[in-house]
C-alpha cells in the first residue's frame, strides 16, 4: 500500500511541475509572438541598439497626434 501512495505522490509532484513549468513557458513564448508580430507589421516604434538588439521607442506628441487622424 505504501508504494502506491508513493508513485501516487510522485505523480502529484510531477504534474503540479509539468503545469508550472509549461505554463511559464506558454506566456513567456506568447509575448514574445505578440511583440515580433507587432514589430513586423510596423505597430511598434523601434530602433538597432549598437548591439544589433532592437530597442523600443516612445511615440513623440505629434506621433500621437497623427494617430488619431
């Protein structure tokens, strides 16, 4: 009986790390799709960093006000 509530906790253990680690990996792949999609289809301002890393870029006021026309 002892061995069954053993696998029984492995199982459990198992499982609970299986979820966390899959659903960590889930939003971290997630994001990283929404802001390459983002990037691609212009809906973000960016610029090369001296690196050839892509850094984000703040709107100006008049980017803004071009928006909304």
């Amino acid at each position: 009986m002892e061995s069954i509530a053993w696998y029984g906790l492995a199982y459990l253990i198992g499982t609970i790390f299986g979820l966390y680690v899959g659903r960590n990996h889930g939003i971290s792949k997630g994001i990283l799709i929404t802001l390459e999609t983002l990037v691609n289809e212009g809906y973000l301002k960016t610029r090369k960093d001296s690196n050839g890393d892509l850094d984000l870029m703040k709107l100006t006021f008049e980017e803004k006000l071009d928006e909304n026309k």
